[in-house]
C-alpha cells in the first residue's frame, strides 16, 4: 500500500464501513438530505469508476467537476482516483470564455456538471478540442442546448457500474490537479503527485498532531479511536480547501457534513442538528454572516458540539473574532494559512492583529526567503514565504510560471508561495500581504490585508478591500472600497480615515475611500481586488 489517496478511502472503508461518512443537506427543514456510509459512499464511486472507465477515461486523463456542492462532487473525485484519472475543479462562476480557457488548459477528457449549468459548457464545447465525454448532474430547465457530444445522466451513469472494486494497482505518484484563480490573471493548476499532497495539504493524516509513518497506519489510527467528530466544510467544494477539509475528515473515519450553498441560518440549524464539531470557511465576508444570525433571528441555536471555526484564504477580523467569541465562547477560532500550492503552514498566534501583523506559528518547512537568492533572509528583513518538501510538481501546462514559482535548493524542491512576510528570532513570521497586491505610495509599501484589518476593526464597517490606484504625484495611492454596516450610522471618509489613523502609519491611511452596498468576492470568500480597484480608479483622491 502507498501514500494514494483512493487507497488511503478504502483502507478507512474497510474499517469502518457503517460509520456515517456524509451528510448533504439541500436545504435544512425541506427533508431533502442524503446519508451515505462509508461503504455506500465507496460502493456510488465504484460505479461512477466503473462508468468513467467503460467510457474509456484512461490512468493520467483528466476529468473536470463543473458542480454545485452535493454527493456527486466527492463521489466524482473518489472515482477518479480510484481509476487512476486526475480530478479537475471548475469554477461554477465562470462565464464561456473563461470555461473555454480552463476546459482546454486542464486538457479535459470528461466533464462531470450540474444541469443548470448546460448553456454554458453547450456554448464552450465547439472551441474545446480534448473533451469526449460528458455526465451531467440533474434535469435540465427550459430551452437550454444539449451539448455535444451528448451527456449521460448522472443516475444512468452511476447505475451502469458495478459497485464492485476491481481496480488495478494505485501509486503515490499518481496526480492530482487543484486549479487556482488567484485574484489576478487567469486560473492555474496546482500539479500535486498524492503522496505529497497527503503530507502537505492534509497533514499526513493527523493535520494537529504526528503524521502517520506508513501508509497502514492511517487505518490503524481509525480503528484505534471512536467517533463524534463532525467535518462542516462551508466553502464550495470546487475551492481546494473544501475538498480536502472533507478528505481530513474521511481520513480520521468521521462524518462530513456538506451544503449545497451557503446559507448563514441553514449553517447554524446544521451545526445544532449534526453536531458539528469542526466547520472551516473563509475570512469575515463567511463569519460575519453567521456572528449576525446567531445574534439575531438564529439566537437561540445550540452550537455546543462545535470544537473549532477555522478560516482559510481570508484572515479573520479581530473584530469579527470578537463577536463571534461573545456568542459561542466555547468554540476556538483559528486564521490557519495555506494555498493551493502549499498545502498548510502555519496558524496565526494569539497576539496577531491590525497593530501587530498577521503572525504565525509556522511549521518547520516554511521559511521566509530572498526571491533572487533563495537564501533565508535575517530577522525582521522581509521576503517571500517559502515552503519545501512535499510541494507540487509545478503549474500544469505553464513551464514559465512553474519556473518563476519553484525552485530546488540543498537537495530539495520548494515553492515560493505569494505572500511576503518577516521572521523573528523565535521563527515566527509576520505575513506582509500579497506581493502582487502591494501598494507603492511614493516609495513606502502598503500590504493591502493590513489596512483592511484596521478598517474593519471600525464598528460601524461591515466589510472592506483596500487596492492601489494611479496617482500622479505618488504614483499609487492607497484606496479602500467600504461596505457599512446595516443599520449604522451615516460613515464619512473623514471619519474613516481618522479611525485608521489610531492604528496605521500616515502613508498607509486610505486617500480614497469608497462607499458600497456590497462588496465582491468569490462564493468562497476570497477577494476579489480586480473589482476593488476598478471602483475605487473612478473616485478622486481624498474623496
């Protein structure tokens, strides 16, 4: 047995094949939820493999998940490894051209989506060359088109295939493919061989604790505890960080509990009715939602099962924090940091904040490195963050952005992830922001995330993005787009800007500030800064 991840599910199947293993909900109240074992779960992948194998899906193809959060997206990925094919997330967001770029990017062989979505992948089809099979989730509605080659549907397909395993022989090299969209250009797929996507981005089997020595004994572990941990993965599962938050789960033998969407209240109603010990999602634009629901219509919601919320992708306002810590004080909030290329880092310390950085325990594969050197930089001097080990193979059809990304040193391959950041003397180290997002204001250099945590620490500031726009005496100025809060009285620029003022250096105080009913983001949380700095291009400065 090696470090593959279908082999990894069946040795926990084999285990536990009663347990509960997943639990999706449409729609909390409306009865429309499915719950699957272990084995029931193992047994709908060995159709669908079976299927996508009779369709002549072939070790090392690949196949894209153009899906909505449900059991078909995790039953989607567990037959793809089963057969040795490669699992491709789409963007369930994307419009036609983006879909033609990512569908002939990924090389896809088949296409696994969710009938609602028909009109698009029926417009991109006639430009994609490698496509050759579709299986589409769900009744289509109205006068959409029926692509071309025409789909199976998903029952037909999962009721042609035997539940019986059959598969020949797996290994750790075989792939995996996570694609990345950034908050610049267009979206990029993390190559990861398994074994080191096990280690790195589901932490070896134990994501707090000592990683299993052999392969065996990730069962072994399983067979050795109980059960009562509760996996809420609230994201879309099409986000890294969803799908391998329930193959965390899956890994410990425990229930995975998925939505279809995000809905604050169905959230809690959730959390109460499943109890849930564990939900992960993505920074205030996710909490905050739940911190208003929990204090308001949903106040009375036992969420006394749930251990932890973690965030991922988005760093967790101390604002935000407190609400939340009012409400349920019990639960343990943690901002961890990670990527699509790294896998986890680190968890930020307790002392992190708008005065102090996003600062974090890191652990011992992560350092802070000079990009022209790839030497570790001297305390306090900043650099980019930097990880070794069991890191991708690089970005899937991209040798140039592959070049630019990783790079061997000592003997070992490492990733030079976006972020830059400082250490300290004890290791610790502070996270500066995105390169690609800092601001440079007449020679001084503003991270974008610093000035947003400061902005939000505003009670009155529900949510905010911070991007530098052109200016002609400064070169960029620093610029906030600010979603107020409902209900709060009337926010001026003014008084904005003499919030920050108590909390940031002057070349880092907003000269632009402006005021919106919403602020944009993808359906995971994620920022979307391309929209922050259009806004923000079109409003004077010290306005």
């Amino acid at each position: 047995m090696e470090y593959n991840l279908a082999d990894l599910f069946e040795s926990i199947v084999d285990t536990v094949p009663d347990r509960e293993a997943l639990v999706y909900i449409d729609h909390p109240g409306t009865g429309a939820e499915r719950r699957l074992s272990y084995a029931q779960l193992d047994a709908a992948a060995n159709r669908l493999a079976h299927h996508l194998r009779d369709a002549g899906i072939a070790p090392g193809e690949h196949v894209g998940l153009h899906l909505y959060n449900g059991v078909e997206y995790l039953q989607t990925s567990l037959a793809c490894l089963k057969i040795r094919a490669v699992p491709v997330n789409v963007n369930y967001r994307y419009v036609e051209e983006e879909l033609i770029y990512l569908y002939r990017d990924a090389d896809l062989a088949a296409l696994v989506y969710d009938a609602e979505f028909g009109d698009r992948v029926a417009a991109a089809l006639p430009r994609t060359d490698t496509l050759r099979h579709l299986i589409r989730v769900g009744t289509p509605t109205g006068n959409d088109p029926t692509p071309d080659p025409a789909p199976v549907p998903f029952q037909e397909a999962e009721a042609s295939g035997s539940p019986v395993r059959d598969f020949p022989a797996r290994s750790a090299d075989d792939r995996f493919i996570i694609y990345t969209g950034g908050t610049t250009g267009m979206p990029k797929g993390v190559l990861w061989r398994q074994e080191d996507l096990f280690f790195s981005g589901l932490g070896g089997g134990a994501p707090t604790g000592r990683p299993v020595d052999r392969p065996e004994e990730l069962a072994e572990r399983v067979a050795a505890g109980g059960e009562g941990l509760v996996f809420f993965p609230t994201p879309p599962l099409m986000h890294g960080t969803s799908t391998l938050t329930a193959f965390i789960g899956f890994n410990f033998g425990q229930k995975v509990v998925i939505h279809r969407k995000f809905v604050p209240e169905d959230v809690l109603r959730t959390i109460e009715k499943e109890k849930v010990t564990s939900v992960s999602l993505v920074g205030d634009a996710m909490l905050r939602p739940l911190v208003d629901a929990l204090a308001g219509p949903l106040k009375d919601t036992d969420c006394s099962s749930l251990f932890s919320v973690s965030s991922s992708g988005a760093v967790l306002s101390d604002t935000v924090r407190a609400q939340f810590a009012a409400l349920a004080p019990h639960t343990m909030l943690l901002n961890n940091f990670g990527s699509s290329e790294s896998g986890f880092n680190g968890t930020a310390t307790e002392d992190a904040g708008p005065q102090k950085g996003f600062r974090l325990h890191v652990n011992a594969r992560t350092s802070v490195v000079d990009p022209a050197t790839y030497q570790p930089v001297a305390p306090g001097e900043p650099g980019r963050i930097a990880q070794r080990g069991h890191v991708p193979l690089g970005y899937y059809n991209d040798p140039k952005k592959t070049a630019e990304t990783f790079f061997e040193a000592d003997g070992e391959r490492w990733v030079l992830l976006g972020d830059m950041g400082t250490v300290d003397e004890d290791g610790v180290i502070t996270v500066l922001g995105r390169g690609s997002q800092c601001i440079n204001t007449g020679g001084e250099k503003v991270y974008p995330e610093e000035v947003e945590q400061a902005l939000k620490a505003h009670p009155d500031v529900y949510d905010a993005l911070v991007a530098g726009v052109p200016d002609e005496r400064w070169g960029s100025r620093v610029a906030a787009v600010v979603q107020p809060r409902e209900g709060a009285a009337r926010l001026t620029a003014d008084a904005v800007r003499a919030h920050c003022r108590t909390r940031l250096a002057g070349y880092k105080i907003p000269r632009t500030v402006v005021f919106s009913d919403h602020i944009q983001r993808s359906p995971s949380g994620k920022a979307d800064y391309r929209w922050a700095r259009e806004i923000a291009a079109s409003a004077p400065a010290d306005s």
